[in-house]
C-alpha cells in the first residue's frame, strides 16, 4: 500500500500523501517529515465540519500547502496528498513574468508608435492648419520650413509656392489698380471744365465793368490758386487744411459765379488735424457734384455746409446741402452704386473719390451718402488711416 501511495507522489516532485484521521494519526505515511501531518490533521478536521471542498490551501508554520482529501469510508479515514504551494504555482509565476514583460513591451511599442505617429503626421498637419488659418486672416508672408523629405515636404514646398504666387498676384494687381487711379487722378486734374472757366472769367469782366476792383481781385486770386493746387501741386497726399482750403476756394468762386444766391458754410478745422496727410483732390470733386446738381435749379438760399474732423486714426469729412433735386430713387441708387465692388459703376467724381480711398484705406474707408438734415444730400469721407497699405 505504501507502495502505492508513492506512486501518487510522483504527480509532483515535492507532494506527500498519508492515511490518517485526527483520532488515529497517520496510519501510513510517504513523509520523512512528520511534523506537518498532525497539524495538517487538525486543520483538515477543522475545515471538514462546513466545508465540503476536497481541495484546499492550508498554512502550517509559515509554508503553504496545497492540500486534497479523499475520505475512506470503510476504514474511517481519510487519504489526504499535500503538496507544496509554490511547487503549483512556479509554472504560474513564469507565465505571469512573460505576460508582464510582453505587456510592458506593447505599451513601450505603444507609446514609440503614438510618438512617431505625432512626429510624422499629427504635427506636420497642424503645422499646416495653422498656416492655412493665417493665410486666412490675410497674412501671406509664410514660409512652412521642411526638414525630411517625405510626403509632408511636397505639401509644405507646394503652400509654400502657392502662398507666394498668391501674394505676387496680388500685389501686382494692387499695383495696376493703383497704376490706375494715378491715371484718373491725373486725368482729373488735367480735365479743366471750360464752362467753369469762361464763366470765371466773364465774372471777372463783369466786376471790372462795374467797377468792383476789389471783387475781381479777389476772383482772380481765388482762381489762381485754384488752377495753381490742380495743375502744378504732383504730391499723391497734400496736408488736410490745404485739402480743405482748396475745396474752400472752389465754394468762393462758385457763389460768385452763381451771382451770391448760393452761399457756403464751413467749421475751421482742429489744430490737430491740419497737418494730417490726405489723398489729393478728394473733397473738390463733392463740392462740385452739389454745384452741378443740387443748386442747377435756379433755387435761391441755396446752402452748402462743410466740416473736418480726425479722432482716433479717422478722418471724417462731411458736405451737406439743402438741394431740392434729390429724390429717394436717386439716393437709393447713388448708395448701390458706392457700395459696388465689381468696379462697373459709371466712373463719375463720387465713384473715383471712393474707388480710391477704398484702394488706399480699404475696409471702412470711403464715401457715404445719405438725406442731410437740410433736405438735400450728405456726403461724408471716411479715412482710416491706420489701415492705410503701403
């Protein structure tokens, strides 16, 4: 019997296996040590009363044993095997060490796969995002710097190309409209209305007909400087109080020339503004629209109102009068046609003063027009010079 209880034994190199009950003791035994038994006895009596498990875990002087009972009914014992703990659970414990190391490898692969993928992809393609939103905000002085030759530099080198291309027709498209106001600036100062001249000067004859010397002195000087600041003044930008002066000089021969039915109201300009620099021949040509069309009718008491202002990097010119020719439909279609950016609208005085501010000033800059509280038309110049594009 002992015999075949050794055979049992070589299930596991460190494994025991008795016959026995607490009462009696081991009556057979495989153990050369017997110190385990009893305890393990007692233990097992123990653990019998509410456990019918066979198999269990038993600690006994500081080892761990792993225990399996099978009760002999016939001869009132029990044939119990133990067999130590650690001796089960070694293969375990390698396996767990490969899992463990082969875990910290996949997050180890893991994390150079997320690191590469960031390196190559994720912030190429911010890099690129953010180019593409600040080319959007108009900024087109980008340069996307490569270091590898990959995928990515083919798409940096082509926005890079693209960008300056971009940037190239645009300035040379701003160089050909501004080419071309230059051009209708020129022809607006080279165009001298013969009407207005003729008429200046049969005035001029008229007072010295009558004898007012004075009156035709101060025409003529009127004149002079008037034909003086068109004609020999080439500067695209003049100081605002000369600017203003000259549209000053252009009332005064008028209300001569309209025989003192029409007169002029003006605000001195602020001593702060005077100096502040203005394109050329802006305010002239809205002076001159009304001479042309409010006060053509005949009308008496006829009122021309102007101001200047600047606050804040704003110029803010303002030419109102008490015309009775203006209707709402010609209102409406003056302002269609300022707000226009297709550049079809007829190239009247209005239009070149606003096509050039707009051009020179851009956004927020320009003519406005609206009902002036005389009844007539109000045409105000808006300059921010903070935008001004060099």
């Amino acid at each position: 019997m002992r015999e075949a209880l050794r055979q049992i034994t070589t299930l596991y190199q460190e494994s025991e296996v008795f016959l026995g009950s607490k009462t009696l003791g081991h009556v057979l035994s495989t153990a050369k040590d017997q110190n385990v038994i009893i305890p393990l006895l007692a233990q097992l009596e123990e653990g019998n009363k509410g456990n019918a498990n066979p198999s269990r875990v038993i600690d006994i002087a500081g080892a761990s044993y792993f225990v399996m009972t099978c009760p002999v009914g016939s001869l009132n014992l029990s044939l119990v095997m133990y067999v130590d703990h650690n001796e089960i659970t070694r293969p375990l414990r390698q396996y767990s060490f490969w899992f463990y190391a082969l875990f910290v490898i996949a997050i180890v692969v893991l994390l150079l796969y997320s690191y590469s993928l960031n390196f190559m992809i994720h912030r190429p393609l911010s890099k690129l995002t953010k180019a593409f939103q600040m080319m959007e905000t108009d900024n087109l002085n980008l340069v996307i710097e490569s270091k590898t030759r990959d995928e990515f530099h083919y798409l940096f080198h082509s926005f890079n190309r693209m960008a300056f291309r971009l940037k190239r027709s645009i300035e040379e498209n701003y160089e050909h409209k501004i080419a071309i106001q230059q051009s209708e600036l020129k022809q607006l100062q080279s165009q001298i209305n013969p009407h207005f001249l003729y008429n200046s000067f049969f005035n001029i004859y008229m007072m010295c007909k009558v004898g007012d010397s004075d009156g035709a002195a101060e025409l003529s000087q009127k004149l002079g400087s008037y034909y003086q600041y068109i004609t020999r003044n080439r500067s695209d930008e003049m100081p605002l109080y000369k600017e203003y002066q000259h549209a000053l000089d252009y009332c005064e021969i008028q209300c001569i020339r309209f025989s003192n039915r029409i007169r002029y109201e003006h605000e001195e300009i602020p001593d702060y503004a005077k100096t502040v620099s203005v394109p050329r021949l802006i305010i002239q040509p809205i002076v001159e629209n009304v001479f042309e069309h409010a006060f053509e009718d005949g009308m008496m008491n006829g009122i021309l109102s102007m101001t200047a202002d600047y606050q804040e990097g704003v110029v803010r010119i303002k030419v109102e009068d008490n015309g009775r020719l203006l209707t709402d439909e010609t209102l409406q279609s003056l302002q269609e046609q300022l707000r226009d950016e297709s550049g079809q609208q007829e190239k009247t005085g209005l239009m070149n003063v606003n096509n050039r501010l707009q051009l020179k000033y851009g956004e927020g800059s320009g003519l406005f027009v609206s009902r002036s509280q005389h009844g007539g038309l109000r045409a105000e110049l808006m300059i921010r010079t903070q935008n001004e594009r060099k």
